[in-house]
C-alpha cells in the first residue's frame, strides 16, 4: 500500500467536506499555560473516524455493501458514513465492545455482528465474510485513504489555529496520528502505558503485537499498529504514555473547567500535556471522541 501525503490530506478534505462537521476550536488556558483544544468529539458519530470512512468509500467506485471490524468508534463512523452514501453496512465487534457504541451502530442502521474477546479476533472473522462480490472491506486504520481523511482534523487545525506549533494526539491504530503527522508539526502519538501498540513499534522498529488492559481500551486497543500508519509516522512523531488514572483525571477535568464530556480515550492528550511531558508553545490537543457511557 501507499504512504499518504499531506496533499492526499488536502485532497480528502474536499471529498469529505459535503459529509462531515468542521469541528471548532477552543482557544484556552490552562494553569497559566495557553492550548488549543480541537473539539472534535462534536463530530457526526461521535468520533473523527466518519472522515477515514467517507473518504475512503468516496476516492473510489461505491461498493454495493460496505463491511467492518471495529471496537466501536471506527464501526459507528462506517455505519454513519454508509448511511451517508445510502450503502448497507455490517460491523464486526468484539464481545467486549461498550453498548453505548453498538447500540449507536445499529441506529445507524448497519446490522451489527459481535465475536471474539479481541478487535483482532473480530476483524479475521470480518474478513472472511468479506469475500462476497461488491463488498467493501474497511479498516479501521490500515488503509491510505482512511488516514488521509483522518489528517482532515489536522488540516481545519491548521486554517483555523496557524499559530499552532504541535499536535498531542491519542494513539490506537495510529490512524489519526499518522494523519495528524502529516501536517509536518511536532506530533506527541499518546498512549495509555498498559495499551501502547505504536510505542512497543517504535522501539521494536516494526509493527508487533501488544497485551491491552487500559480503561481506554475500546478506542485505543488495537494489539498492533497498522503498517500504513507505521510508514507514514515512524520518523514524524514523539511517543508518550500516561496512566490510565493520569487520563481519567484529565477528562474530569475537560468536565469541570470546560463543561468538555468526552471518552477516556480522548482525554489522554491533555493527560500528557498537564504532566508536561509534551512540548510547543501552542500545542493543539485533538479530543477525538465521546463516545462512552458517561456521568460527570
């Protein structure tokens, strides 16, 4: 497969443009230190990955079906993104998917099949029923054109905050990290410690396969970082991991200072800017979903 470009991104931002929201910025301050918040979370389907989907149904002939595999977030965009483009779409999940994404799924109005304790179990049993003439299968992260329209948020970032000087972005398949990094600003790729697929890759020099065991787990368990992605930001991107107590700690307080209700997943970029484990004098921090059961 190819390496995406930013002028893949670009161009995915056009062709996703009809289909999703330009998500706004919040401009804000924090301990006495300025950020950029990118509220992403406000996206149709709750989450960034409906721009990956669209673009990569619509950089092509549509498919007669569209089938996934998904622990959740990735699954609800396809569903959207079906529904969209008037396509019929199944989502493979795992067992442990939350409800609070599967039954969003299925108001969509795909047909939604779980299977396995893994999204890795779910997307080899996705796989097979793939095979059927005029069906679309659709990664959640390892495909090019699924990473160039995730590096649209990036590209609104970019127009509506120049003054930017890093993005701090949450990891699991390295999708939008991988897109985000195309911009050519300083990328944090954030992970929980005990879910860090992109981090055990980088010191490894390779994608390999993780154990995951992090409450943030249903958006950012992927057991292994996508090759595409891998390609794309091995040399661009800065690794840093929290605690999953550090990431809760930081959507409560997305919450309580901001009135800002996201997933856990989403909050662990700002986790690693409140530890000052990231750089920029304007960094932007990208809460890219909110897609959870959740109480303040």
């Amino acid at each position: 497969m190819s390496t995406p470009t930013w002028a893949d991104v670009l161009k995915a931002a056009e062709a996703v443009h009809p289909f999703v929201r330009r998500t706004p910025v919040l401009r804000a301050e924090v301990d006495g230190r300025p950020l950029v918040l990118k509220l992403e979370h406000l996206q149709r389907s709750g989450s960034f990955k409906l721009r990956g989907a669209v673009n990569a149904l619509v950089s092509g002939p549509l498919p007669e079906r569209v089938l996934t595999a998904s622990g959740g977030n990735h699954g609800l965009g396809v569903a959207t993104a079906a529904s969209l483009l008037h396509l019929p779409a199944t989502v493979y999940v795992p067992e442990s998917a939350p409800q609070a994404k599967t039954d969003r799924i299925e108001a969509a109005g795909a047909k939604l099949v779980r299977h396995g304790a893994t999204y890795a179990e779910a997307a080899a049993k996705a796989l097979e029923a793939a095979s059927e003439p005029g069906t679309r299968y659709l990664h959640a992260y390892d495909d090019p054109a699924v990473v160039a329209g995730q590096g649209t948020v990036a590209a609104e970032v970019v127009q509506d905050a120049p003054d930017v000087d890093a993005f701090l972005v949450a990891v699991g398949g390295g999708g939008l990290v991988a897109g985000t990094s195309l911009a050519g600003l300083p990328t944090f790729a954030v992970e929980p410690e005990r879910c860090r697929a992109l981090g055990a890759a980088l010191e490894a020099g390779e994608p390999v396969d993780v154990e995951i065991d992090s409450v943030a787990a249903s958006a950012l368990g992927a057991t292994r970082v996508g090759d595409v992605p891998f390609a794309a930001l091995r040399d661009r991107v800065t690794s840093v991991l929290v605690s999953d107590a550090e990431l809760l700690a930081a959507r409560d307080r997305l919450w309580e200072e901001f009135r800002l209700a996201v997933e856990p997943a989403a909050a662990v970029g700002f986790a690693a800017w409140l530890a000052g484990r990231t750089e920029g004098e304007l960094p932007c921090v990208i809460l890219c979903g909110a897609n959870s059961e959740w109480t303040p």
